[in-house]
C-alpha cells in the first residue's frame, strides 16, 4: 500500500469538493482530491441543468399547444418526439458536464486520486486498497443520493429516480410520481407538458417547500388545473405487473381507481452519501441520520480537522450554497487550527414549474407568530401577469412588526426566480419594507406585484403602530 502525505485531503470532486480544494490551494496548502466516481457534478450531470434543458422542451410544447386565448393557431396536430427531446436533454447535459470534466482535468495529476475513501482516524484515509493518505485536515464533500423508500424496492427496475430520467433514450407514456417536492413538480410538470399521462401523489399537503397555507393552496389549484396533483394522496395499493405498475388509490373526487404506469418516479429525498466512510473510526457526534454534527457559518465538525460541505451535510443543498460552503471549508481546512466563520448569504430556493415557487429569507413557518405582518398580492389580477396569461398564484412578503425590516417571503407565480433574487439582495442588506418601497418599478413589468405586496405590508405596519403611538 501506497502513503501520500498532504495538508488537506477533500473527499468528493463535486460542487463543494472542488471549491473547497481550491480554496486549500490558494491558501497556500498542498491539497489532494479524492473521487470514487465519475467526474462531473450533480448539478451538471443529473441535476439543475438536465431538468431545465427538460422544462425548456416542455415549455415550448406547452406555448405551442395554448396560442388560442392569443389567437394564434396552429393548423395540424403538434407532436413532440420524445426520441429528439431526451437526444437533445443528454448532448446538452453532456456539454455541460464536459466543462466540468475540463476543469477537474486542468488540476495536477499529482493533487488528483481515484478511489473510494473511508476514515482509519481522524486524519488518517484508506482509498480503496491501494493508498493510505495522512492529512493534517479532511473535507468531506461526498454529495447526496435519491432515497428509495423501502415499499417501492419491490417494483424493480419499473422505479426510476430521477438521475434515471436523464439517460432515458424516449419519453414513455406514463409515469407516476411520488413526491411534490422541488423534483417531482418540475418533473412531473415537464413530462405532462411533453404528452406523457402524469399523475403526482404526496403526503400531508406538503407542496414545493412551501410551508405558507395560502401560497401553497394557490399553487395547488394552478397546478391541478394543468395535471393530476394529490398532495395529500391516499395511495392503497402499488403491485408490478409484467412491464408496468398497477396504483390503485383514491382520486382527489373520493373515488377509487387503478391505473398502470409505465415507471413509478420516486422523488421523495436525497441521502447524504457518508455511509460507506467509516465514520465510527473518527471522533465526530452524529445526528440521529449519521451525518456528523458541524457549525454552518465554518462547517468545522465539532473541534475536530473535519470539515464538511455541499450536499454531505444535508443543510442546504443548493449549488450555490455548496459552492460557498466548499470555499468556506477548504479555507479552514488550511488553516486549521485556526477556524474563522465565512459569509453565508441570503437564503433562497426556487422551483422552476409553472407557476414558478420561491421562498427566500426566514419561510412561514418558522416565523414568531405576531412578531410579524404579511403583505400579499394575488397574481390573477396583477397588470403584466394577466397580458401574459401567467396570472396564476400569490406572493407573501414578511416584516418585522417592530422594526419594519423585510424578514422573508413566499410566493408561487410567473417568473419568481426574478422576483426571489431582488428580495434576496434586500433580505441581505436587511433593508425595511419602506426602504425597499423607495426603489424604482418600471411599467408594466410583474415586479408591480412585488410593490403591491410591499404597499400591502408597509400599510399593516403603519395600523400596527398606530395604537402604540395614540398611547403614547
């Protein structure tokens, strides 16, 4: 067996793992990157980007098939080939990934090592059988898995996750999906608008990360309006037959009914991938899921020269947070001991649908109940959503009801992704409802809403205050 010495062995060439080896190397610090499969992160290869290249075929299908209310026709029958469609997914995914692939090639051969690795003590790794690696600190970038609950293990290859979907050579003619979550609606949406018959179950209401009840019934009914969407489904029966899967459960109208789908799409969670690292050889607390317990702000596991990032750690798991937490671990790997917090930005999540979904700042549900006040708009009669016919869902912004600073927000409408990084930039800038009523709104644009919304708050806040003022 081979010995390598290095300061920092980061386990994991994805988002975090390269970041965090970059950041060790521009330290100053020998840095060694350790990878037990293909190169290529998740986002690139079987996540963000495939998906989106998805959505915009079915985007196009869905434009395509609604020009009526504008009255514009189509003569002919529009057809979607689903072989074109998925050829176009993978050659697109692949480019991006290549670029990826480029990037892990550009870094030294002597800084790279292929293998799995696993914990002999804190500062000690086995990769594979062949090299022993002494570290002076570990960054553990290992990434996430689809979790496969155990009752679906039984409809064998009829179950696909979704990194299965973006190698799929056609579009088949129907897919159940369990999971309204970011995955299973953008999904399932997207295969919907592509002609594939779509049915998409959940549990307990939950939709898209929406913890506010108002947002989320307003999506909810956008949703069903376009495909069959039970977020509370009661699913009685799952059987395989031959090719096919029989779901018999009962209908949004209490009815009982049993369809058969050519795959079961399980989008119901990812798992951090820490299981197979031997973490009982090490000094780390884990949390009740096995992940080892770490400080957000410098993603130090306990005092120990473990750090951990991106999707490992189960916090966030976002590119865009892992690329921060990987630089942010690979800095106080290098200089461990000394650990100092990095910046950790606002809090945002989009979900790409249609009505699209945001939350960004502090969600509903975590908010003091009357330490706050919500200003709303509703889109079905905001000016640029109804020339659009994109008049679909609500906004809810929250405010501090002492302070009046913008806290957060929670919205499901037509192209939110816009609206959650303008509020984004005021959440981080801890800007008031006020302050941010004072930026310029062009017309018409959707961000009117956003004003109404804020008007709608800033006027709350100002009956909010009015008593203590009269007191006074």
């Amino acid at each position: 067996m081979k010995t390598l010495h290095t300061d920092v062995a980061v386990i994991g060439a994805g988002t975090a793992g390269l970041g965090a080896y970059r950041a060790a190397v521009a330290a100053g610090k020998r840095a060694l990157l350790i990878e037990g499969g293909q190169y290529g992160t998740t986002c690139a290869r079987v996540g963000c980007m495939p998906s989106k290249l998805l959505i915009a075929a079915a985007e196009a299908a869905h434009a395509a098939h609604h020009g009526a209310p504008f009255g514009v026709h189509i003569d002919g029958k529009v057809r979607v080939d689903g072989r074109e469609v998925m050829a176009r997914v993978r050659r697109e995914r692949d480019r991006f990934v290549g670029f990826v692939v480029e990037g892990v090639e550009s870094i030294p051969a002597q800084d790279k090592l292929l293998g799995y690795a696993r914990f002999v003590s804190d500062t000690v790794l086995r990769v594979d059988d062949h090299t022993e690696i002494q570290a002076a600190s570990v960054v553990i970038a290992t990434g996430s898995t689809p979790v496969v609950p155990p009752p679906f293990k039984a409809l064998g290859d009829r179950v696909v996750v979704n990194d299965d979907v973006f190698y799929w050579d056609d579009l088949p003619r129907s897919v159940a999906v369990f999971g309204p979550g970011v995955i299973g609606l953008e999904l399932g949406q997207a295969l919907a608008r592509l002609g594939v018959r779509v049915r998409v179950f959940g549990i307990s209401g939950s939709l898209g990360g929406l913890s506010d009840p108002v947002v989320r019934d307003s999506a909810r009914k956008a949703f069903q309006e376009e495909f069959y969407l039970d977020p509370d489904a009661r699913v009685l029966d799952t059987t395989r037959e031959g090719d096919t899967v029989k779901i018999r459960y009962v209908a949004l109208d209490n009815s009982e009914r049993t369809e058969t789908f050519d795959y079961v799409l399980v989008a119901t969670g990812r798992r951090p991938n820490v299981g197979g690292l031997d973490l009982k050889n090490t000094s780390l607390k884990l949390n009740p899921a096995g992940v080892p317990e770490f400080d957000r702000h410098t993603m130090q596991s306990g005092t120990s020269p473990i750090f951990i990032a991106g999707d490992a750690n189960s916090d966030v798991p976002l590119l865009h947070e892992a690329a921060d937490e990987g630089r942010i671990a690979g800095e106080n790997a290098a200089h461990y001991p000394r650990v100092t917090p990095g910046r950790r930005r606002a809090p945002m999540a989009v979900v790409f649908s249609d009505p699209q979904i945001a939350v960004v700042g502090t969600p509903h549900g975590r908010l003091h109940e009357g330490g706050y006040v919500t200003g709303e708009v509703d889109f079905g009669n905001q000016g640029r959503s109804r020339v659009m016919l994109k008049n679909k869902g609500r906004l809810h912004v929250y405010a501090d009801r002492a302070s009046g600073r913008f806290l957060g927000a929670e919205m499901a409408g037509p192209g939110v992704e816009h609206l959650a990084h303008l509020l984004a930039w005021a959440l981080q800038q801890q800007l008031t409802v006020d302050a941010m009523l004072d930026m310029p709104f062009y017309h018409p644009v959707v961000e009117e809403g956003l004003r109404t919304a804020l008007r709608d708050a800033s006027a709350k806040l100002r009956a909010a205050r009015a008593p203590l003022a009269a007191a006074a």
